[in-house]
C-alpha cells in the first residue's frame, strides 16, 4: 500500500461501493439526507398539519389602513401634522415628523360570519373572510426595503443568510422528483433585495430558490441545443456524474452533491417543467376564477395557478414576488391597480386549494416586508393626486390561510392612527416561529452549524403565536 495516501484515496480505490458509502456517510454529515438525492423527502421535529408553503410576497409594503385596518380617525386629521408626542418615535425614511396626515378615501364593511372589516378593493377576499387569519399587529425593525425584505426572509438584516424556502427545504426535503423543492415566480415591476430573497446563504446550494418564469423555457437554457438527443445528454450526464461522485469521494465537497443533484433535476426538469405550464387540462372556469382570460390580472393569476400545480406536484415552498406596492406617491391609484391585478388570483388559490383538499395541507401567507405611514408623502406639490405614503414598520397587517392557521379571525391592533400596535404585537420572528410551526418544526431546533455556532431561521428571538394556529 502507497502509504501517502489519505484515507479518502483508500477508500476511492478500494471498490466503488466503498467509495460511495464513503460519499453518502461525508454527505450525511452535512445534512443531506441522501447521496443519490440531498432533497429526499426528511421527517419535521412532530407532525405538522403544513405540507408546504405558498408565500405571496407584496414587495414594496402594502398600505394597512388602506386595506386591511380602518383608521376612520385619519380623515378628521386629515391635512394636519400630529403632535410631536405621537411622532417622535417614529422611524421613517423619506418624511419628517410633521408631515401631515392623509386619511384613506376606502370604505370598509364587515364580512363573513366573522365580521371582519375588508376595504371596498378586495370583494374577492371578502368572500373567503372566514378562511383568513388576518393579523393587524405585525411589527418589523426595518424601515428600508432591502433590510426589511432580508429580515422576513432571512431572519437578519444583512444578507449572507439561508432564506424561509431555503430552511424550509433543507428541514423537510421535497416530494417532488422532477421540480425543485423551492420555487420562485415573479410579477409586477422592480425589485429591493431580488436574489438575497430566495438564495441558500451559507446552506448548500441545493436549497435555493430556483426562478422559474411562465412563458417560454420555464429555466433559461434549459431546451437542448439543436443536434444533442436526449440519448447524447444522458451519457454526457452520466460522465460528468461520475466525475463529480469521484471528485465528491475524495474531498468531501458538499458542493458537489449540490451539482450533482442539480444536473440531474434539471434533466428530468426537460420533460416535466413544459407539462407543468400547460394549463390545457384546466378547465375553463379555473381560468376564469383565477383571472387568466383578462387583463390586469393574467401575469399573477398565471403565477398563483402554477403555484397550485407546484404543490399538488410535491414542490415544498413557492415564493411568488409581486413588485410594485411601494407607493412613496399617488397612492390612491396604485392601491387601484395592484388590487385590481393580484386580489382576484389570491383569493382565487385560497378557493382552489380548499375545493381539491390541499387547503389543510398548504399554508398560504400574504404580504410586505412592512406597511405604510398614516402621514402623507408629498414628492410633488402641484399635483394634488401626488400624496403618497412613507415606509411604516411600526404597525402593519399580513394574512395567512391554510396548513395549521385557524382562519376567520383577526388578531392584533394598531391605535386609531395606525402609528403603533397596542395589543398581540407580533414580530416577523414570531411569525417564522409560526410558520415554521405549522410545518411540524421547533423553530429553535431548526439549526445548521456555520463559522462555529449554531444559526437559525429566527435568529436568537422569536415566540409561536398560538392565537393563530387551528
């Protein structure tokens, strides 16, 4: 024996099956569940009512009072700055203090047998009320998007951190064999924190979020050239497998098991990926509930079908980013138009689910990195539908529906300015913790070890919120 080689080489050398047990043991410390697949399906801490996640993320910060939290207080202060004494605390980023106060111009009526206060843009949502938890005590510690979009995603406010999709798959693997276990689709305009929203941080790459779009090759590049046959690809496949399985055997790379399973998901991706965006098995008042035969609502509403589709396949967490609620002006027409393209196909996929059984099983959550100031924004004075709102994390509202979540409530409330929450306040770890929860984790045993220490999800804070769980 050459005794200059390292145990690894020993291993390599001594039979392939040797070396792959030595593969499967080096990725198993890594917390792969599987050599051959990193996402295998694994079993959460206790038995969790959520199967998987559907987040639909309103980038840019809806405005609560406009929506969701009647604030008919605003409209006698309406065009008057507050008392320094309520203002002082304030974080905002554009205004000042004595900016003055825009009332919201929404009527509002109560709904379901739970008499939950809907504005007049949402008759969709409306309809499913009693389905809804709707929390009004939302609380964040950023003021700005991208730390706030990093802090809802990731736990913390710089980036370099495991995303929600990201833990949530490496918790739970995945049940899909021909998708990704997370899964990102967009819709609207512009973005803050993009990527850092759905990336795998310090996680092995596998976890992250995987962009898919819903026109066209679902992946860039994932159509063969002309001339490679399925035939060809594989035996290339093949090669390169056994490259990287020799490479991963010598040096304990967990990177490599992330290529690997990579190469080979996005091959059976080449055949599963185009069946999934064919919506010609869908019938025809599917489309319609979902507003695909009309526009504003066919880019989202597309995106909340195929967010359906996704986990009736098996996909763990479906991240759909909506751009375009950050509405710093001429608010009372961006709130008409976003409601008029996403309202529809939300409530739409909380019907959909619920009608073929999966409603129990996938734990739907809408909303921003934050809310909306109950002061006005005013960019530019000559224009009188100009009054636009600032970034508001002191007070906001999210709804959940679905996978553990006991709908027909609402939990929490802001003054009746909206400036604070004075009962239930519940921080964005608190609602990880929660979510989490639902999916069968003890949010603090969700953990991986990184640069010495034990990181999570909820960083070093974050309590379950048992009001709102069934």
């Amino acid at each position: 024996m050459n005794w200059q080689e390292t145990r690894r080489d020993f291993l390599f050398k001594g039979a392939g099956g040797l070396g792959m047990a030595a593969l499967a043991h080096l990725l198993s410390l890594e917390g792969y569940a599987s050599a051959v697949d990193p996402l295998a399906p694994r079993k959460p801490h206790f038995p969790g009512k959520a199967k998987s996640v559907i987040f639909l993320f309103m980038e840019g910060a809806p405005s609560q009072m406009d929506l969701f939290d009647p604030k008919p207080e605003l409209r006698r202060w309406n065009g008057h700055p507050l008392p320094p004494s309520l203002t002082k605390d304030l974080k905002l980023a554009f205004i000042k203090p004595t900016a003055t106060v825009l009332g919201s111009p929404r009527e509002f009526q109560r709904y379901g047998q739970c008499g939950m206060e809907l504005c007049d843009l949402l008759p969709h949502l409306s309809g499913i009320a009693d389905d809804i938890c709707l929390v009004r005590s939302m609380y964040s510690d950023a003021f700005n998007h991208h730390p706030g979009q990093l802090l809802l995603f990731t736990g913390h406010t710089t980036f370099g951190r495991p995303t929600f999709g990201a833990w949530v798959v490496y918790g739970l693997g995945s049940e899909s064999q021909n998708l990704p276990g997370f899964v990102v689709l967009t819709s609207g305009n512009g973005t803050s924190a993009g990527t850092d929203n759905f990336s795998s941080g310090f996680l092995p790459s596998t976890y992250a979020g995987t962009v898919l779009r819903n026109t066209g090759d679902p992946i860039v590049y994932l159509s063969n050239p002309a001339g490679l046959t399925r035939e060809a690809q594989r035996a290339r496949l093949d090669a390169i497998r056994d490259l990287n399985q020799e490479r991963a055997a010598r040096t304990g790379d967990r990177e490599i098991a992330s290529r690997i399973h990579a190469y080979e998901l996005a091959f059976r991706m080449q055949m599963s990926a185009p069946e999934l965006l064919d919506f010609s098995g869908e019938s025809k008042a599917t489309l319609e509930m979902y507003g695909l035969d009309k526009e504003p609502t066919r880019p989202f509403g597309a995106n909340c079908l195929l967010a359906r589709r996704m986990v009736e396949r098996g996909v763990r967490f479906v991240l759909l980013m909506h751009a375009s609620w950050d509405h710093h002006s001429e608010i009372n027409k961006g709130i008409v138009k976003q409601c008029a393209a996403t309202e529809q196909p939300a409530a739409a996929l909380v019907r959909d689910l619920q009608q073929r059984g999966l409603l129990d099983s996938t734990l739907v959550v809408w909303g921003g990195e934050f809310g909306r100031t109950p002061m006005s924004e005013i960019r530019r004075p000559e224009d009188a539908d100009n009054a636009g709102r600032d970034h508001h994390p002191n007070g906001y509202s999210m709804w959940l529906a679905g996978g553990g979540i006991r709908g027909g409530q609402v939990i929490g409330k802001t003054d009746e300015l909206g400036l604070q929450v004075v009962e239930n306040r519940i921080h964005v770890h608190d609602l990880q913790a929660t979510i989490l929860h639902c999916l069968g984790f003890d949010h603090t045993r969700l953990t991986y070890r990184h640069l010495g220490r034990d990181f999570r999800l909820t960083d070093v804070a974050g309590e379950v919120v048992p009001k709102m769980l069934a």
